[in-house]
C-alpha cells in the first residue's frame, strides 16, 4: 500500500492490483502488453509475432536498456545466427528500427547504433519538454484511480529494481513510466514521438552520463505522481524539473562497449523464425 494525496485527503492504493485494467485508452488485449512492450513502435500494440518482430523487440530494448552501446555495429548475419532467423528477416527489422531512429543504416556498411553528440541532447530535451510538459498538464487531475496505481506500480518497481541493481530493469521501467503517460494521455501521436525519443535518451544518457546511471531516478517519478494530482501549472513544472535534472546530468564519460552475443542472450532460448 502507498498513501497518496488527493484533495487534500490521505487515500491508501493498493499497488499491485488490477494495474491499467481500467485504463480507457487501451483494449483489453492491449491492457498486459503495453507494460511488456513499450517500444514498440506507437508503444502498446500487438505482441511480437514474427521473426523481424523479435529481432526489433531485442534491440529496441538493448538500446533503451544500455546494452547496446553508441556506436555498436549491428551486422546482419551474426544477428541471424544469434536470433535463429534468416538474413532477410534481420533485414526487414533493421529498416523498421532504423524508420524509427533507433539504429541507422550506413550506405553499404550495414547498419549501427547511433552516436547522439550533446547537439542532440539539446534538441531531443527540448521536444521532450514540448511533449511531455504538456501532456503533464493535461493529465492533471483527471487520472483515474487505476491510472494512479499503474504509474506508482511502476514507479515502485523501478525503485525496487534499482535497489536491488537490476539496472536494465530499472531503466526499462522509467521509459515505461513516461510511455504511460503518453499513452494515458490518449493522443497516438504523443505516444510514437515519445517512443522515437526514448532510444535517443538513452544513447544520450549512456553516452554522457556520470557514472552511466539509469535515466531516471524513481523517486521523481512518484514526485509525479503526487504532482500529477494538482493543478496543471504544478504538474507541468514537475515534468519540466524532471527532464531539467536528466538534461543537467550529462557529462562526457563514455562507457565500455560489449560484445553482441551476451547482449542477446537472453532471447536466444525461445528465438524462433515464423
Ligand atoms: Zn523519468
């Protein structure tokens, strides 16, 4: 149980029930994937079913999780081999990511992630401020319930994931926080340029952030959380401090790369080509 205020009164939430299950922006077989999916492209559609569709789920994740590094070369027939699918199919993935800004496709050499420089920072925070700033406000005072208890679920798992240093985790639950939030908003919109934005952010805090921390700290998001329960000047500005703070906190040191088959390994168990 959390306590919340609301109105100023105290309300006890139970955390881990009935999470988005009254969510009205999403079908009901939507409710459960959204939470496991938010990468994917629109954020919170169908799950993956083909070959391509896994291989985009593993490194939009890698990438928002960390584990791919700026800069990492991503090559057609070891992803072929690590994924158990034809090259075709790796193919087919990579032009989707790259449509997506997650990776790029270089001119005859393949493809990598990309390599964010702190112009982009500047440019990437500002659209973020615009989108999220006011999906903020618009969000205020009129979540639901099961709205609330689905970001302080959230919130509290990345807490919980970080205090138990499960970082990719950890990381993967914060983008999950702020895709919520566009998703609660409602407009489709939002959500894909937040998804586009998310892997940049990423890239940006793996690249420039001191001591490569997550992107967020959880304990702003449940800030939010309490924020999001007031006026739409309040919530805006907790937003605005939020993303302030993660723009504040890029510095210039780099991070060890890694070697691909330990990226993927945890998908290669059940990777199979349909
Ligand atoms: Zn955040």
């Amino acid at each position: 149980m959390l306590t919340i205020m609301t109105d100023d009164k105290k309300k006890d939430i139970p955390i881990a029930s009935q999470v988005g299950a009254d969510d009205p922006h999403l079908k009901p077989d939507q409710t459960a994937q959204a939470h496991v999916n938010p990468g994917m492209a629109g954020g919170g559609f169908a799950a993956p079913v083909t070959g391509a569709d896994r291989v985009y789920e593993a490194i939009y994740q890698a990438v928002l999780e960390h584990r791919l590094s700026p800069g990492e070369r991503l090559r057609e027939e070891e992803l072929a081999q690590q994924f158990n699918v034809s090259r075709t199919l790796v193919r087919q993935a990579l032009q989707r990511l790259a449509q997506d800004q997650v990776i790029e496709l270089l001119h005859n050499r393949g493809a990598r992630v990309p390599v964010p420089s702190m112009e982009d920072a500047t440019t990437v925070f500002e659209a973020r401020r615009v989108v999220e700033c006011e999906v903020a406000k618009r969000l205020a005072g009129r979540l639901t319930e099961s709205q609330l208890q689905e970001l302080l679920h959230l919130a509290e798992s990345e807490a919980e994931a970080d205090r138990l240093g499960h970082r990719a985790q950890a990381i993967r639950l914060s983008g999950e926080f702020h895709q919520a939030l566009a998703r609660m908003h409602g407009n489709p919109v939002f959500t894909r340029w937040l998804t586009g934005l998310l892997p940049t952010t990423s890239l940006l805090m793996a690249r420039f952030k001191l001591e490569g921390g997550q992107v967020c700290v959880a304990h702003r998001h449940i800030d939010l959380v309490f924020a999001l329960q007031k006026s739409a000047s309040v919530a805006g500005a907790e937003m605005r401090k939020h993303l302030h703070e993660l723009e504040q906190s890029l510095t210039t040191v780099p991070l060890p790369r890694r070697q691909l088959r330990d990226v993927f390994q945890a998908y290669r168990d059940d990777t199979t080509e349909l």
